[in-house]
C-alpha cells in the first residue's frame, strides 16, 4: 500500500491492541538530476503501542541508491521522528524518469515515487529582468518548441537594447553538469539568425565561485550546444551580451547534462 507524502491520518492507521501502526510522510514527492545526492528529511509517526524505537528500512529502484539502509530511530513524545537519508541518481540515468524509494517499518511498507530529470528542470530560475509574460521559469519547462513563443513559452528580458542580460538556475543541490544545450527563438516567424541569442557566456557556480565553463560568440542557430569537462555546480547561469536583432535576449529552453 502506497502512502502519499503528506497524506493526512487516516482510519487505516488506527493501532489495534499494543500493536502501533506508522505513518511515513516527506515535505513533497522527492526528486534527483543524473549524477545528483539528494538528502531528504523522512518523518515516521507511530500511533499507539508503547515502543519508544522502531527500526527502519530504506531500498530504492530505478537505478537509484539511499543510504542509509537500515537504521534504528527513536520517537519523541509527539510518536514522531525524523529521519536523514540521501538519495542519489547514476550520473547515466534517463531523464525523465521515475524510481521508488521503499520505507519499511514495523513490518509495514510504504512505497514513495520519485522524479529523475535534469537539474536544471528541477532548478528554480530567476532573471536580471521579465518582459510581460515571458518569464523566467518558462526556460526550465521542458518545452524546446519556438512555435508556442507567442504563448509565453520561453524567457525574454524587459530591457530592450541593453546588455548583458543574465538567466539563472538554481539546482536543488550541488549536481555535475559537462554540457549544456541552449535553445534559443527560432521558428519560421521568428528566425533565429535575426532573433536569437548571438553572443553570451555560459557559468557554473562551482564552490560558491561563478566560472565560465562554455562561450558562444557570432550564434545564428536555434539550438546551441556545448560540452566541458564536467564540474559539480549548485547553479548555472547563461550572461546574454548580444542578440542577432540588437534589442532582447530569448531564451526557450536551457538545460544543463553530466556529460
């Protein structure tokens, strides 16, 4: 039987006798980016019985690992206690993808879904500026296409003219990145050879320092790819220094890989 992170108390979960039942609970279904250690709080309550430890089990599939596997916890007054693990995805996991992390205690199991994609999927993005309803968080969506840039889909800055301009995605925790593909406008409407990105530098934030990892210089194309020797980066951020119509940076996608 599946328990749903943050499912309420219910009825099934009535101890009988001094037999105490448990209920496993995280903060939101987790997720991990290829290459990635996760630590997630995992939170056991236990509801009647008198044991004041419990033993409990970690295993995950999908090519995913946890550690601990096995540890003995011990319940405060309240019956709860929480619980550190890390989870980690292989640096080769597919993305998107989808594993189970499996708590076992008292006997019972609780299977949790986890989600595999790119850090900067998971990421949160953020910008030097927001033109109307292309914002920021539209890089990161997963959607590459330029024929829906009229819906919003994809970043654009709000000062016309003036650069740099700068996106930047904030990763969950620190993951390896050694390429980086870049789309940028372009559709029949939209060309990129007049539109896009033409000239930026790709960072990574690797020990709380920014480093440049990747340049593009002179760009007509759609899409831009380009592969480094990995580095273990918290964020990445691309600095737009000139577009091919001199007025805004676009930016459609950007996803960071490990290799």
């Amino acid at each position: 039987m599946a328990l749903r992170p943050q499912r309420p108390v219910s009825a099934e979960l009535t101890p009988v006798g001094d037999e105490p039942v448990y209920e496993v609970g995280l903060p939101a279904v987790p997720s991990v980016s290829p290459g990635q250690s996760r630590e997630l709080q995992v939170r056991v309550r236990r509801f009647g019985g008198s044991q004041d430890t419990a033993e409990v089990d970690f295993s995950a599939n999908g090519g995913l690992t946890v550690m601990p596997a096995r540890t003995d916890v011990k319940f405060d007054r309240a019956g709860e206690a929480i619980v550190p693990v890390t989870l980690t995805a292989p640096v080769d996991a597919t993305v998107p993808g989808t594993g189970t992390l499996t708590v076992t205690v008292g006997g019972e199991r609780r299977d949790v879904p986890v989600t595999v994609d790119l850090a900067t999927r998971l990421g949160q993005a953020s910008a030097s500026s927001t033109h109307a309803s292309f914002r920021p968080e539209g890089a990161i969506d997963g959607d590459r296409s330029s024929d829906r840039w009229g819906q919003g889909n994809g970043w654009n800055d709000a000062t016309q003219g003036a650069f740099p301009d700068t996106l930047t995605v904030d990763f969950t925790a620190g993951a390896p990145v050694g390429r980086v593909d870049l789309y940028t406008i372009d559709s029949a409407q939209f060309p990129a050879k007049a539109w896009g990105l033409r000239d930026a530098d790709v960072q990574a934030l690797v020990g709380g320092q920014w480093r440049t990892v990747a340049e593009i210089r002179g760009n007509t194309d759609g899409l831009v790819r380009r592969t480094f020797e990995p580095v273990t980066a918290t964020a990445l951020r691309v600095i737009v220094r000139s577009a091919n119509d001199n007025a805004y940076s676009r930016i459609v996608e950007l996803e960071g890989y490990p290799q």
